[in-house]
C-alpha cells in the first residue's frame, strides 16, 4: 500500500506496538533546555534511573536568559539558578551543553538545523511546542511535557498513538512581499487555531518547494499554532545541500549511505490523508494578527471580522477588548510602539538580512523601540560578518544576544502592558510578551516596514 | 502519579474557547526547578490584577463556584507544551478538566499528572456551561472505570473516550517510564538494527 512520508518514518521508528493501539516509538535526538528539564532530572534521580543514552541528547539554555551582557553571571536570582541547574545535570549525566558563551549556543530550533543535528528521516522530540521546526528537513519532530523529557531520557522512547494524517498544500507563485511566514499564517487563519489538532501535517505544493530551508522552518515551526502534533516537508535537493558538511552531518560513506536513505522519504502517489487542504499562493497577501490566538490572521490590508458565531462571540469580544481594537476595524495607520524581531520562527539569518535589505539607509521611526534577537551565536557571528550589525545600529535597531527573549517574556524583554508590538515570533497569547502587552504576528519584512513607518501600512506599497 | 477511579463533585465554569497554557501559567511563572506550588498562579493575570488584589469576576475568585472539575470551552491547553499548566492546574485541587476538545499535547501531560481530560460533545459542554451558571451547586459524577460522566440532576449519563492503556495508568496510579524502562531489552536490539542512523 502507497504510504504518507509521516509514516514511513513512523514506521521506521517503532520498537513495538501494545494492546490497544499505542507504539513505543524510538527517538533519535533529544534536544534539552533549562526550563522544561529540571523536573525531569529529578525523576531520574527519585526513580535511581540510569540516563540511557546520553549521547543522543544535546542541551542550550535559551528560554530563559538575558539578551545583554551575557558573559555576566545572569543577574535575576531565579533565572540563574535554573540556567546553574542545567549546567549541574549535564555535567552529572554526561550531555554535551552549549550554554552561555559557547560558540554554538542559541534557541535550540535554530541550532539543530545549524548544527547540522536535524536530518531527514529522524525522530526528534523537546521539551517545547515549536520542536515541529525540525520537520522542515523531513524529520518526524514535535514537542514533548517534562513527563516525557523523563521518559526519553530514561528509555530513548515515548508511548504514542499514532497520529491522523493532514496535508496542506500551497500550489503557484507567491506576490511581492509574501513570504513563509504569510503563507503559514494565512493557512492558521483558515484552519483556526485547532484545525489541525489530532492529526500530523505535510507541507507540499510548489510554493512549499520553492521556499528555502528557513522559510520551510518558519512553516513547520508554527504547526502546533493550529494545534498540530507536528508538521513536515519531503526532503529534496534544497534539504541535502543545507545539512551538508555541518557538523554533525554524515560524512563520506555515511553521507552516500544516508542521502540514498533520504531520497526514498516522500509521499507515494496513492497515499492516503485523514484530511487535504490545497491553496492557491496568489491568494496569500502579507499577513497580520488582530487578536490573541495565531488563528485571529487577516491580510495587513484587511479588517477584523464584524461577525463570528454565537458560540464564539464571548472569547471573541474578550480578545478585542484585550486588544482595544473593534470588530470591523481597519489596522491601517494604527501607530506601533515596539518591533520585536526574534524568535524560533523568524531568527535566522535569512531573517536579519530581509530586516537589515529593508532598512538600509533607512531610519526607525522616533517612537518605535524596534529589537532584534538573533537566533543563536552563529547567526550572530554571521550578521557581524556580513556587516549587519552595522546596518541596523544606523537605522535605529538594537542587535542584541541569542535568547527566546520577547516571544515569551521570561527574561527581562517585556513589552510593557496596553502597549503594541508588531513581532515575529510565533503567539499572540494575552500576556506572552508581558503582562496586559498587545502582540501582533507578522514576517520580518512586515516587521521592517512598520519599525520604519511606525504605523502599520500596506507593506507592498513601500518595498524597496 | 496518585489513582484517579470517581469522582463527585461540583464544577468550575469557564466559558472560553481556546484556553491556551500561556494564561493556564504564563512563562514568568516557569523558573522553579520543582513541580509544587504551581496551583498559586494558576491563571494569574485572569484571577489577579496588577497590584495582585483577586479579580471579582473572575470563576476561580467567585465564591459562588467550587469543586475539584473544571469545565471549559473548546481546544483547552493549546499552544505551550509546558506541563505546568497541568501541575498548576492539579496543585489547585482540580482533578478533571471537561471540554468539547482538548489540544494534544496538553491532553498527555494530564494524564502524566494524574488529572483526567474528559471529553464531551460541544452540545453537552454548552449544556454543562449554562446548568452549572444556573445552579453552583450541580454535581456531576466522574467514574473511570465504566468511562461515563453522569449528570444526577438531570438523570443523564454520558460516556467518554479514553486510551485503554492510559486508563489503566490512571486507574492504578501507573506511569510510563515504568512502562517503558522495562522494554529496555526490546529497544536494545531495535537500536542494533538501526544503528547506522546516528
């Protein structure tokens, strides 16, 4: 029988299945970080369980770090103390830890790909719902509770069902100014903000395969904002040549062996989905969030809707209210306090070059406080290399340091409450940039032009 | 884990759809290296204002409602994977939440802290919602076993769905690492036939 690509690597990975449906399934790559493990740890240690197998777990603190001065001890009292217990645990168990200053430190969905860690055809789970990056590269990844954290590190398996099967594809050429991470929010505003819960997502179409390895990122990345176990996209050409020569990528005889893997991970024609979604790309305009869940997406020219149905009107009204926005009203002109571009989903360094491309010689506006956090010390490294860092200091915007940062607020980035911020990070949640603060999703270009004009406008009339 | 088997009691309504675990525990909350002591924030910013005086109008802060079950709108514990929304929630007291949906990964972490997620139809939520902002002092009646919520105003049971493994944990009080730790033979020789992977 044809099989989906989500099942051929399921099947892959399945030691054994139990009574009444669930599979242990096998997890290659476990990425840790500071604040989903400690409980984890000590379930070990209250259970005198063995770590398993060590070698398979890679840990970065970023959830919960400062992003300035990072070569200070962390000077919130709590925040360094659970930073201190990661370094504690991995010291204690033997795990490879990139913490603060390491070269290779950053958010740990970014420095997978980066590290060449994330691969096709793996299982890869972390203590964190945007672990679905991953899937980019056509791997099976997704986001785990510290109750399972425990269990992977315990046993290298999970006890799962196996999820229903989605396919979203997005067929034909994107417009000006339509980018990845429009597509994804377009397709969350379609599906809402638990359309696609239960099932596994496929990217496919021609404008998926277009896209380069961050964009794909950026779509897999927000699966879960639609309530998906995890998304992925077949690997292709585009996959192999970004894995190829990172370090820990397969060399040699072990690359030939792995790419000949590789090329078997896609759907087979005849394959079957629980449910099929198709798009046209050049019905995708730029993209913006009203209210407070991913699924509240409208055209950045739009309005937010005058009605929705009876049974929605109480959560909806609470949202707007949040919001101080109206139903029926236009974005257009609305004056933005804070840019905050950063985050698992928009971090990288196709991200910084898109921001620092726009705002070159350009200046933010006089009210705007416009951050960028890049997303791990590569990108970093590299946005100094190219002399990013220099554009952006001249327009205005603040290069900090590698850290989930503003996305949710753990560290000392808040956006202060009543007060508008046009992010690219990946929630609009009441309260995830701070508390009482106002957090509209959007594309990094989205995000440039805002911080320049200060207001939000219709992006496709002021590209460069 | 502590065993779940039934349960009487009166219920918490929250009519919201799409409670997301950001407001269940927001991440400011997220720095303790422990699993105790959550249920104080739960629902922080809807339960306190700023200056930490309880929000009146509030569910949680209305003494007009109590009880061990809370009942919410749709797609319950979206977003975050964080489990401490279900710690949080289980420290308060809580030990099933009943919703029309519930959001994947928050189902599992429930049922690893030994808090029941109990599906019921959009129709029977909606009916639950309304009855309990009636009468506070409706009781329904949890019991795992048999998998049925019952209703004894009303006269009404209903069954729900759950994983027969899963009940079986929840039933005995049993995890999956205890599961899992002892296929350890089994994943040995299933890495031996993959070990080019890595």
């Amino acid at each position: 029988m044809p099989r989906t690509l989500f099942d051929k690597i399921w099947d892959a990975h399945v030691v054994r299945s139990i009574e009444g449906g669930q599979d242990v399934l096998y997890i290659d790559r476990h990425l840790i970080h500071e604040v989903t493990s400690p409980q984890a740890f000590d379930e070990l240690a209250a259970r005198n369980l063995e770590l398993f197998r060590p070698s398979q777990i890679i840990a970065t603190a970023d959830h919960n770090v400062p992003t300035q001065n990072q070569h200070l001890p962390i000077e919130e009292p709590l925040s360094r103390s659970q930073v201190d217990k990661l370094t504690e645990n991995c010291q204690k168990y033997g795990i490879e830890l990139y913490g603060l200053g390491h070269q290779r430190q950053g958010i740990v969905h970014v420095i997978g790909p980066e590290l060449g860690l994330t691969q096709p055809g793996l299982t890869m789970v972390c203590g964190d719902s945007h672990t679905s990056t991953h899937g980019a590269f056509g791997a099976v990844a997704f986001g785990i509770g510290t109750s399972q954290v425990a269990q992977v590190m315990a046993s290298q398996c999970l006890l799962l069902s196996r999820p229903k099967r989605m396919r979203i594809s997005v067929e034909g050429e994107l417009q000006p100014g339509v980018t990845a991470k429009d597509i994804i929010l377009y397709v969350i505003a379609q599906l809402g903000t638990g359309g696609a819960t239960g099932h596994f997502v496929e990217y496919a179409g021609s404008a998926i395969r277009a896209l380069s390895m961050e964009g794909r990122m950026t779509i897999c990345n927000m699966s879960i904002e639609m309530g998906a176990r995890g998304g992925l996209i077949a690997p292709d050409d585009t996959t192999f040549a970004y894995v190829e020569g990172r370090p820990f990528a397969p060399q040699g005889e072990a690359w030939d062996a792995a790419l000949g893997y590789w090329q078997t991970l896609y759907t087979e024609e005849g394959a079957t989905f629980d449910t099929e979604y198709t798009y046209a790309a050049a019905d995708i305009a730029p993209m913006i969030t009203y209210g407070t869940n991913p699924g509240m997406g409208i055209p950045i020219t739009g309005h937010v809707p005058s009605e929705v149905p009876a049974t929605e009107a109480e959560s909806f009204d609470k949202s707007l209210k949040y919001m101080g926005l109206q139903r029926g009203e236009s974005l257009l002109g609305k004056q933005i306090d804070y840019v905050f571009i950063g985050s698992c989903t928009n971090s990288r360094i196709e991200d910084l070059r898109t921001v620092a491309a726009y705002v070159q010689g350009k200046q933010k506006a006089g009210h705007v406080e416009a951050i960028i956090v890049p997303g791990s010390k590569q990108v970093e490294q590299q946005a100094i290399a190219e002399g990013i860092d220099k554009v952006l200091a001249a327009a205005g915007f603040e290069l900090r340091e590698p850290s989930c940062s503003a996305c949710l607020a753990m560290n000392e980035d808040k956006i202060p409450a009543g007060k508008y911020c046009v992010a690219t990070s990946n929630r609009n949640f009441e309260g995830r940039q701070g508390p009482g603060s106002r957090t509209l999703l959007a594309s990094p270009l989205v995000a440039a032009i805002t911080a320049v004009q200060g207001r939000i406008v219709d992006i496709t009339e002021y590209l460069n | 884990m502590e065993r779940f088997q039934t349960l009487r009691s009166t219920a918490v309504p929250l009519p919201l759809e799409n409670i997301d675990t950001d407001q269940i525990i927001p991440a400011r909350f997220l720095k303790a290296t422990t699993r105790e002591g959550f249920g104080d924030n739960l629902f922080r910013d809807w339960r306190y204002n700023p200056d930490n005086s309880p929000k009146a109008d509030f569910a949680l802060n209305n003494p007009r409602y109590g009880g061990q079950v809370l009942v919410a709108g749709k797609n319950f514990g979206c977003g975050s994977s964080r489990e401490h929304a279900a710690w949080a929630l289980y420290d308060y007291g809580f030990r099933v939440v009943v919703s029309s949906y519930f959001a994947d990964i928050f189902r599992g972490n429930a049922l690893n802290t030994g808090l029941l997620p109990l599906q019921v139809s959009d129709e029977t939520l909606g009916r639950l919602l309304a009855a309990i902002h009636a009468d506070p002092a409706l009781e329904v009646v949890v019991d795992l076993p048999s998998q049925t919520l019952a209703v004894p105003a009303w006269g009404e049971t209903f069954s729900f769905a759950i994983d027969p493994y899963k009940k079986e944990c929840l039933i005995n009080g049993y995890d999956d690492i205890d599961f899992l730790v002892n296929q350890k033979s089994a994943i040995e020789a299933f890495e031996k036939q993959r070990a080019w992977a890595w």
